[in-house]
C-alpha cells in the first residue's frame, strides 16, 4: 500500500499525466460533456458568423408585419415588419458577451477576496465573510433593482449588476477550497521560505482550485444568460431596436397565440445556450471528481 493509497481524495493533489488530447476526449465521452458543447458550438457559430451572413438589416422594417415564413423570409416577419431570420442570426453575440464579461468581473473580485480570506484567516476572513453574508441575503433581482435605479440602464451597468450578485457566491466557494489548500505541505514551505503572499496565493494555492473554479464559472455562466436575457425581456437590460434575443421575445410577446415564430425561436436559442452550458458544468464536476478542491481524475 502506497501512501496515496491512504491519503483522502479530498486532499489530493495529482498532478494530470494525459495529454491534452487525451483530456478533450476523456471530457467529450460524457454524454453531457459531448452535447453540452455540441450545444454551445452551435450558438456560437450563429452569433459569430450569423451577422456576416444575415439577409437583411435586423433592425430595418422589410415587409408587412407579422408574416409567416416564406422564401424572402424564412421565419417571416416581427410585429415591426423586421426580418425574424436575420435578427435571430445578428442578436446571439450580446446574449453570450455580456453573461460572459459579467461573470469574468464576478470571477476576478470572488477570487482576489476568496483567496484572502481562506488564507489569511483572522480579521480578514471574518471581514471579507461578513460583507459576503449581507449581500447574499439580499435578493438578486432586488440588488440589480437598485444599482439600475442609481445609474440608469445600458449594457455597462448590467454588467456590474450581474457582477455583484455572482461575486459573493464566488468568494465563498474559492474561500472554502483555499481553506482546504492552506494547510498542505508546499504551501507551508513557501511561507517558511518567506514568499510573498502573492507568490503564494497565485503560484502555490490558485493552480490547485483550477478544477472547484472551472465547475463554478460554468454554473454561474448558466445563471448569467438567463439573469440578463431576463433582464432584456423585462426592459431592463439591453434596449430595443437591439436584435437580442431577449429584447425579440419581449417585442413579439403580443403574438404568442397569433403567431409564435418571433417569440419561440429566439426564446428556443436561449434556453439552448443555458442548457448546453449547464451540461458542460455537469461534465466538469464529473470530469474532476465531483469538483471537490484539489482534485483532478
């Protein structure tokens, strides 16, 4: 029996021996792993290359409003007279950027404040912790509410209202597994050697919670697209004559029952982006072992 053999899973830290390739295709053998990106490869190449290719101006009336699906328009026009098709390929990016600069915002303050309170410990922790508490305990929508109230609408300040509610749950999350980490032998020596908390928490602690951090940025990558594809419906987020997806099924919503096209195929695309990224987020918490700290398969 070798001493990995005794060492809890949760406190190892294996270092990965496959190569990449190796990984890729470890990862796509999950069924969720596989359709999940499927899924997201799909969207993407409609939001990158649907406005190169999209057959008329998304935001210019084109013909009489609300008409079916024919050969100049394939999924026929909006209540507006736009072109449902090419609004539909023009309107993906903004669904998947902005989630995307919001949780990366989110991810950069969660980890600096996560990476100082699990290792610092005392004072800090219990600060850091506090503040986390408090803002968890006010409701999202509520919180975004009142940052929109200060400083108005606009595609920036949805940004730093979703930032704001994703980043506590990523402080506590990355707190927890530094905490996990800290006490573990390469991070003693470090302090021995008298290396500077940067070093440590950068070089020795973060390459550690790659696994817990990846797993978390998935899920809170699903929780954006929905929270600011809520937001546009609302009339909250990204403004109209906008061709996002959101702004579309908000728009069209009066012809439902008249004629659903506008309003189901945009609402279809969304919930196709979540469900493949929480699919790629269910793959990753099997692909690393549950997720848990430190570990890696």
């Amino acid at each position: 029996m070798t001493a990995a053999d005794v060492t809890p899973p949760e406190l190892r830290v294996l270092e990965p021996t496959a190569p990449k390739k190796n990984a890729v295709r470890r990862f796509l053998a999950i069924p969720a792993g596989l359709a999940g990106s499927i899924g997201l490869l799909v969207i993407l190449a409609i939001s990158l290359i649907g406005p190169l290719v999209a057959p008329d101006n998304p935001t210019a009336t084109v013909a009489a409003p609300a008409l079916g699906p024919s050969a100049a328009h394939l999924l026929g026009t909006d209540e507006l007279g736009r072109d449902v098709w090419s609004r539909l390929l023009s309107g993906g990016l903004s669904v998947i950027v902005l989630p995307l600069i919001a949780v990366s915002g989110a991810l950069i303050i969660g980890c600096a404040a996560g990476l100082l309170s699990g290792y610092l410990g005392g004072w800090t922790d219990k600060i850091i912790t506090r503040a986390v508490d408090v803002l968890l305990a006010l409701p999202p929508f509520l919180l975004v509410l009142v940052i929109i109230a200060g400083f108005g609408t606009g595609e920036s300040v949805i940004v730093i209202a979703v930032a704001a509610v994703y980043a506590p749950s990523i402080t506590r999350v990355i707190r927890s597994a530094t905490q996990v980490i800290r006490p573990r032998e390469f991070v003693l020596v470090a302090r021995a050697r008298g290396d500077s908390l940067g070093w440590i928490t950068l070089r020795e602690i973060a390459p550690n919670i790659v696994p817990t951090l990846l797993v978390e940025i998935a899920l809170r990558l699903t929780f954006a697209v929905m929270f600011i594809a809520s937001l546009s419906f609302l009339g909250l987020g990204v403004q109209p004559p906008s061709p996002n997806w959101g702004v579309m099924v908000a728009e069209n919503r009066d012809l439902l029952f008249a004629y659903p096209l506008p309003v189901l195929v945009p609402a279809a695309a969304i919930a196709v982006l979540a469900i493949s990224v929480n699919l790629i987020a269910d793959a990753l918490t099997i692909f690393f072992g549950g997720g848990r700290p430190g570990q890696m398969r």
